[in-house]
C-alpha cells in the first residue's frame, strides 16, 4: 500500500488523483506491460490499494484509466486492461455494468472514430465485453446481457479486424446463461442468427450449443420454423454441412485441435440418432474426399474424440471404416523427420477413452480395432504403447488370448490391410503372405513382452503365462497337440522358421529383463512386505521368476511330444541338469546361509542356463565355470580354507563377471552388474587387481584373465592382451597416416617393378622393334598379364583396408568394455565407499584419467574421459561416506598423499595435476575423520557450535599433521616459485578452505 505523498484531505479531481502518489499511477503502466507475471502482480495491487483505500475518486480514475486501456494500440496491454477491468467489477459489485457498457461505447465509439483507430476501437469494444463476461456478473444483469450481444453482433461486421472473436464470444456467453434468460432475453435478437445456421461455421456453433444447452427451446418444431427441417444433421443438409466443416478445418488449421463446432455437431447427431448418416456420408464420402491435410486431421481428431462416445456397434463401424484406412496410410507414408506424424496424438485419444472408460468389451474392442490396422501385416499401433495399463483385467486377458491366437493362427483377413503406393508399385507376388504373417508375429511378442511392462492390472498368472508362451515358441516346437502343455494344446497354422524364432528368442530374453526388475505384484502381506524391501524379479511367495522359467524348461525337456529348436547334446544337458541342482541346493541355503551371496550365484546360474537354448557352445564352458566357483564358495573346505594360491571364489566370479560383460547380451551385462552389486562386500584385493589390470596397458594377462571381447556382427573374438598390444600401434593419427603413406610408397616401388617385368616380358619396352612386332597371341598375353597383376594390387588394397577397419573395430570393442567394466568400479565406489580396498582404485583411475587425456580426441575417447572423470569426482572425492577403518593403514595412506602430491608437482598438464591434488585433499578428509585412539571423546554433547568447530580443529584424527604440512610446503614453494608450475591458486584455496589447519 501507497500512502499519499501530500496528505490530508482526498481531492475529488482527477488531477488531484494524479499528485497523491507515483506508485498507484504506476499499478496502470505494470498492467499494460507485455509480461503476464507483471501483469497479474499489478492487477492484484490494484485491488488491494482499492479494497484498502476506499477513495472514489480513485475508483473513478480506475474505471476510466481501464476502459481507455482496452483500445491500446499494443497488443500485450489490451488483454491485460480487460482482465483488470473484470477483477475490479468483480470486487466492487455496486458498480452498474450499463454504466461502464457505456463508457465502453462512448469512448470507443465505432461511427465517431478516425478511420486509421477504427482496428483500436473494434478491439475496445470487444475487449469491454470480455470483461463485463469474466467478472461473471454479465448472466444476472439481463439489459447489460441485452446490449453486450447487440454489441458483439455489430463487431461481426468487422471481420477484417476481429476475425471469429466476436462470435466465438457470442457463443460463451450463451453457453453460460440460464435457459429462461436465453428464451426471454437473447432468442429473439439471436433468431436471425440461428435461422441462417448453414451459412456459417460460427452460426452452426451456436445453433448446435443451443440445441445441447437448452432442448427446451430449440425443439423440433421451433427447428422447422428456423431453417426448414426438424432435423440439423439429415440428407438434404449433408453437402452443406460437409462445406461448412472444410471451411472450419482450414480456418483452424493453426490451432492443432478439434474444432469444437465438429464435436458438437458429433454429439447433436449422436442425440438425433443419424450418426451412420454422419459419419458414412458427411466424414467418409464428404470429408476425406477432399486431398487436404488440415481436413485430413480434423478426421483423424473426430475419430479419437468419437470413440468415448460411441457404442460398442459403432465403434466396430468407425474402427473398420475409411478414416481408419486413411490414418494407418498417414502414419506410414509420413516418414521425413520435418513431417507432422499423427500416431502420438491418436495415442492420446487412446489412452484417455480407455483410462475414462469401465466397460471391458468396448476397451477390447479399441484395442483389437487399432491393431488389426496394419501395414503388409505390421499394425500401425505402436508395440511399445502404454495404453495397455488402463485395461480392465477382463479385457486385458482377452486381449492377450487374442494376441496368443493370432500369433499361432494369423487371420489376415480380420486386419484392415493398406499399402503405401512405394509398396503398391514394388509388390512382388512371391512369399507375400508370407511376409504379413512374419510381420504380424513380431509384432505380437513385442506387444506381449511389453504387456509386463506397461499393464498395472496384471497378475502373476498372467505374466508366466506370456513368459512361458513367449520361452515356448522360442526354444521349442510341438510335435503333435499335447493338453499337459498349454502352449502345445494349438498347433501353428503357418510352421514358425527360423527367422520367427529368432526374433522371438530376441524378445524373450527382453522379457527376462523385465522380469528381474519386476517388482512383487499381489495384494497379500507378504508381497507388500517384500516391495517395502524393494525386493525386485520374484514371485510373492519369493520364487525367482526365472527359477519358475527353467523349471518350466525342464518339464519341456522332459516331455515326449515337443522338441526343443537347438537340441542338446549329453554334455549339454550333463551341465544343464547339474546347474538345475546347484541352482535347487541353493535355494534351499537362502534362509542358512548369506542371502546377498547365494541370490547372487543363483541369479548367474540360472541366466546362463537359460542361454544354454541361445548359445549352446559359449555357454557350456561358462557354467561349469560356475558351477565349480559355486562348490568352492558354499563348500565347508572353503571357510577352512588357508593356501592362497588357488584363487577364491569371489575371483573366479569377477572373472566370470568380466567374461560376461564382453558379451552382446544386454541381459547378461545387466545381470553381471547386479550380481557385482551382491559380492561387493566380499570382494578382495585380488578381484578387485582383476578389474582394474583391464585398464592396465601394460598388465601381461595370462590366458585365465584374458578377456574375450565380442563383436556383435560377427562373433569374432579377441583377447584383451592382443588388444592392448595393437592399441599402442594406434597410439596417434599422425604416426599411422605417416606409417600408411610410407607402406603406399613400397607397394607403389614393387608394383612399378613387377610390372616392369611384366612389359619386359612381353618386349613391349625394347626400342628397337616396332609395334608390329607384336602379334595378337603375344598382345593377349601381355594384356592377360597386366589385367592378373593389377587384379593383385587391387586385391591387396582392399585386403589393407580391411585390415584397417578390423582394428578401428576392435579399437571401438575394446574402450566399450572398458566403459563396462568402468560401472563396475562405479558400483563399487558408491556401494562400498567405507571399504579401505578405495584406496587401491584412486591411483589406476588416475592413470586411466591422464592416459585418456593423452590419446585420440575421437568422441568415443572423449565420452570415456568424461565418465572416468565423473566417476573420480562424483563416486569418490565428492562421496560421503568414506573409509573409518584407517588406524591400521596411516603410513600407508600418508604415503599414498605425498606420493599423489609429488606427481601433481611433476605434470606439465594443470588438468591432470588437479585430479592428482583432488585426491590428496580426498585422502586428508579420510585421515581426519578418523578418529585417533589417543584422543578422548568430547565431554558433553550439548557444545556450542563455536566449541565443536574448535574440537575439530584441535583433534586432527589419524592425520600427521607435521607431515602432511611438509608435502603441501614444498608444494607450495614450487608454485610460487616455479613460473610454469601446473599448481594453481585455487588448489590451495581448496586445500585452506578445508583443513584450515
């Protein structure tokens, strides 16, 4: 609030208004400002200094400064000064609407105005309206209401300026009154307006609202006296109304939403009982007719907000009609990235007729609707959509049965099939069904598979009945009907190939991914129980998930009448029914023995049992690795266990873990990495040298460390050794694009040599004989020698470039499994950060840090530098909690500090020296928070703040003071006086800022 800067006595001129103060002249420039907030704050001001002041004179000067404002010339303040306008007749209700109508008209006068102000005063106008309508004072005042709509009406003549506004308002307005006021006050000056319905989009609006507000009024009879038919939507208005919608879709084009005038034009067919009518002869054979790309999307909208709508036979109709057609040819044909795609908006539509929707036949039946749209028997509905979790868990099983059974049984001829032109001009007759059916059934999986995912209505039942259905038709194939098998109950119509397995098995082992991030589904104690433990990938009753599948793929084994895709051979399934038994004697361990350790082997073992059925020969030698790593870890020998020679069981499941993490499988990386997370806390030093010797450059690894790096085309293997010996080969660009050029020049010199000899051979170089000389027999030779040689040449070219590409390959492997195992560090570091083998990792992260800032600059060298650093900074430095356990290992860390401090000094890069400094400053933090045995705990808890800092201060923990201040002395004296130090000051602003100490 403003007090008056003159005091005394209110004036009652305007002028006097103006010397009380600058501040309530300034709540008036705020509202015409083109910021909202500023806007909104001044209005609210105003209020407050006019609730507060009670001065009419200035709510005089308000009422005038507002009514000005609504014809400004920006268009930012017009809104604005309407807005205010309507809070200020909203506070003060005795003020008359009539009376400020009549400012309105007076001040913006539309016959008195200047021609150049008349866009001002149209504005004005309309605006004053708007404000009499949003105070919500306009319906109760039946003369004001009178002359507001006379008003608007007069501002339709100027379309040029306030396009549909005034009609738009006109149709809010009557909208919101009673249906006694709209019969005694507005039927009359709004009869003109009704009766001529199709002469405009905005005249059938308001003709269609009045029929939907007030059915009392606008009855079938009162219909036939306006415009001639009882009816709006009949055979003889179809053309008219199909010209009437194209004008709207192209006037509206900009607003990508449905015009409301074609949604009630829906609802009021929906009401007459013409909607057949409607949408077969008005949408259908009118609409779509018409190669327009705004009318197109009016379509498409039309049908999304239909489908709340309509009944179960009408939607059946729509979903199999032509503007179903002409979506699912939309959403294929717009392939360009610029191009405006449909599919996410219907997806909208989608999901909200099926979250308001509680009849489970009309859901199913969107659902199987949008996905027998298909395209050469892909459905255009995406088989990642999320809509699926607002289905009823009646309509979600039927719909899954119906998945089941379109997958064994394809019915091409239910699907509403199109083909894009390109597809229709390069058709080839050959395996066409065929290809629709492979289509259709990747398709499914994938919608099956994301069905675990995205439902929320599901149960257990259901979710082992799509994983077993999904593993089935993966691994295996029905000799003949069996009823002891579900899945072997139906037969395939078309014979699954060897492609369609595939691509199931893919999608099955995306399944098995779900699965173990499932969290517990069920409603009983015991499940809510384990979700508070954030227990994830078991049942309710605490069964693995993919315990369940391989007991379910043991019964299949077993069972005469199908056959698995791979069979096994006896060794195979020697291992297989081993890891079956490991996998059994562990469950049994879980309650005995440590759950962490046991749920780690027994989620390894059974991953890789189940890719025994993906990859037979790789697999076997990886689970009898395991299975012996199981003996040793859960043996009675191992507890007793003293030559340390033969290595542990946690390094042979670090070994197997790195093995694993080279592999294609995103399953199997993310499987290692929880089941790293499980044998953190019993990780040694020795498995933790396994880890870091990968990013060890010149660690010789033996043929048990090796690690095989896979590429995912062609399965070709590497070691991690033979690697690390190429990678120094690529050490720089410039020292291989001067190798390569030399290596040119000496296959340059022995081709020029061997083709030297090759003319000599064929006399072609002798001066002394002519050309003659050369019959054609000796010609062809010669011709048939050079072609042979240059063919060579070409040969080994290309044969270098390969080369070439194979180690660039190899390179981009190689740092990808180094990221990988990367994460395992990362894990390390955050889940164990108390654990004193962190001090093992801080110099190899360091010398991984300076060695990535010393090779290429490529992005995938960037990317990892990147992450190391991130993973130094954040996961360590930056971390916590940290080690508590340093008594035993001061000399050791002092050591550690002086060493990382010294090498700091050395480098002549000031980046690499900071993380050298970071890391000091980490390894101070550890030795001062630990307390020192000598040093008596504080008396009383209730200190002062001042006191506690002193404490801290005064107790240095387990760090030598005396020693550390030497180190960080001779640091000092370097930087100060060295010129080219690699410190600089805001190290050593950190290091006070710190431990000022």
């Amino acid at each position: 609030q403003t007090e008056p800067r003159g005091g005394g006595a209110a004036v009652t001129d305007p002028r006097g208004v103006l010397r009380q103060g600058r501040a309530f002249l300034d709540f008036f420039w705020d509202i015409a400002k083109p910021e909202q907030e500023v806007r909104l704050a001044a209005t609210e001001s105003l209020l407050r200094h006019l609730r507060e002041g009670k001065k009419d004179d200035e709510l005089k000067y308000t009422l005038k400064r507002l009514v000005e404002g609504l014809g400004a010339t920006r268009e930012a303040a017009r809104p604005g000064f309407s807005l205010a306008l309507a809070q200020v007749l909203q506070a003060f209700e005795e003020i008359p609407l009539c009376s400020i109508l009549e400012q309105i008209k007076e001040k913006h006068n539309l016959e008195k105005v200047k021609k150049k102000l008349v866009r001002n005063a149209a504005f004005g106008n309309f605006f004053g309206v708007m404000a009499l309508f949003q105070s919500g004072r306009l319906v109760k005042d039946r003369k004001a209401l009178l002359e507001s709509i006379q008003l608007l009406q007069q501002l339709t003549n100027h379309q040029t300026h306030l396009r549909d506004l005034p009609r738009k308002t006109l149709i809010d307005i009557t909208s919101e009154v009673p249906e006694t006021v709209f019969e005694e006050v507005l039927f009359d000056i709004l009869q003109g307006d009704l009766s001529s319905a199709f002469t405009s989009p905005e005249n059938l609006h308001l003709l269609l609202v009045g029929m939907q507000k007030f059915p009392g009024v606008l009855k079938p009879k009162k219909l036939k006296k306006l415009f001639g038919s009882s009816t709006v939507v009949n055979k003889e208005n179809v053309s008219r109304l199909v010209e009437l919608l194209k004008s709207t879709a192209k006037s509206e084009k900009e607003d990508k939403k449905l015009p409301s005038v074609v949604f009630d034009l829906l609802q009021v067919a929906l009401k007459e009982g013409a909607f057949e009518l409607f949408w077969n002869e008005v949408v259908e054979n009118g609409l779509l007719k018409e190669k327009s790309g705004p009318v197109s999307y009016m379509c498409y909208r039309l049908l999304g907000s239909a489908l709340p709508l309509l009944s179960l036979e009408q939607l059946q109709v729509v979903l199999k009609g032509k503007v179903m057609l002409h979506y699912g040819e939309h959403v294929v044909g717009t392939q360009s990235p610029q191009g405006f795609k449909f599919a996410a908006e219907m997806e909208g539509y989608i999901d909200t007729f099926l979250s308001g929707c509680d009849d489970p036949e009309r859901q199913l039946a969107v659902m199987m609707g949008f996905s027998t749209l298909t395209n050469q028997g892909r459905p255009v509905l995406l088989s990642a959509s999320r809509v699926v979790r607002h289905l009823q868990a009646v309509a979600l099983q039927k719909y899954i049965s119906w998945l089941k059974d379109m997958f064994l049984r394809p019915d091409l001829d239910c699907c509403l099939e199109f083909s894009s032109n390109r597809q229709k001009q390069n058709r080839q007759n050959a395996d066409i069904a065929q290809q629709k059916i492979a289509r259709l059934r990747k398709w499914i999986m994938h919608r099956l598979v994301n069905i675990i995912e995205s439902a929320t209505r599901k149960e257990e039942s259901l979710v082992m009945d799509i994983a077993r259905f999904c593993f089935f038709h993966a691994f295996f194939v029905a000799k003949k009907k069996n009823s002891q098998v579900a899945e072997a109950s139906v037969l395939p119509s078309e014979p699954l190939n060897e492609r369609d397995h595939t691509e199931t098995e893919n999608y099955f082992f995306g399944l098995l991914q779900t699965l173990n991030t499932l969290p517990v589904l069920g409603d009983t104690a015991k499940a809510a129980a384990l979700r508070e433990k954030h227990v994830h990938g078991v049942t309710a009753e605490g069964k693995l998930w993919i315990f369940l599948l391989v007991e379910y793929a043991n019964k299949l084994l077993s069972t005469d009448h199908v056959k698995a895709v791979k069979p096994f051979t006896e060794e195979q399934r020697d291992i297989w029914d081993r890891t079956l038994q490991s996998a059994k004697n562990l469950q049994k361990k879980e309650n005995k023995s440590d759950s962490a350790k046991v749920g780690a082997f027994q989620q390894l073992l059974l991953s890789m049992a189940i890719h025994l059925f993906k990859n037979q020969s790789e697999t076997v030698e990886v689970l009898s690795d395991l299975l012996n790593c199981t003996e040793k870890a859960f043996s009675k020998e191992a507890k007793k266990k003293t030559d340390s020679s033969e290595p542990g069981w946690v390094e042979v499941m670090v070994e197997i873990l790195l093995s694993l993490l080279a592999q294609p499988s995103l399953l199997l990386r993310r499987i290692s990495k929880s089941v790293f997370v499980w044998i953190c806390p019993s990780l040694t030093k020795r498995g933790l040298q396994l880890i870091l010797d990968v990013f060890d450059p010149n660690q010789e690894q033996n043929e048990e460390s090796a690690v095989v790096v896979m590429e995912e085309s062609n399965k070709k293997t590497k070691s991690a050794q033979d690697v690390d010996e190429e990678g120094s080969e690529d050490s720089s660009d410039e020292d291989n694009t001067d190798s390569e050029d030399e290596e040119d020049e000496e296959v340059d010199d022995n081709f020029r040599s061997q083709l030297m000899k090759v003319l000599q051979g064929g006399n072609a170089l002798e001066e002394d004989k002519s050309d003659e000389e050369l019959d054609d027999d000796a010609m062809m030779a010669l011709d048939k020698n050079i072609s042979a040689l240059f063919a060579e040449q070409q040969k080994r070219i290309q044969a270098k470039k390969d080369e070439k590409d194979r180690m660039r390959k190899e390179k981009i492997l190689r740092r990808d499994f180094k990221a990988k195992v990367l994460d395992l560090i990362d894990v390390f570091l955050v889940k164990q950060a108390e654990n004193p083998l962190v001090f093992d990792i801080i110099e190899p992260l360091l010398q991984l840090i300076e060695q990535c800032m010393s090779s290429d600059s490529d992005k995938q060298e960037v990317d990892f530098l990147q992450k190391t650093a991130s993973i130094f900074k954040n996961s360590l430095c930056r971390n916590k909690q940290y080690c508590k356990r340093v008594a035993s290992l001061q000399e050791d860390v002092h050591a550690l500090v002086q060493r990382l401090v010294k090498k700091a000094c050395k480098h002549t890069d000031s980046a690499v020296a900071l993380y050298y400094f970071s890391a000091s400053l980490y390894l101070l933090k550890v030795l001062k928070g630990n307390t020192s045995s000598t040093v008596p705990p504080p008396e009383s808890k209730k200190q002062s703040d001042k006191a506690k800092q002193a404490c801290q201060l005064l107790n240095p923990g387990c760090l030598n003071v005396k020693k550390v201040a030497a180190v960080y002395q001779q640091a000092l004296t370097q930087f100060l006086s060295k010129r080219n130090s690699p410190l600089t000051c805001s190290m050593f602003h950190d290091l006070f800022k710190r431990f000022p100490v």
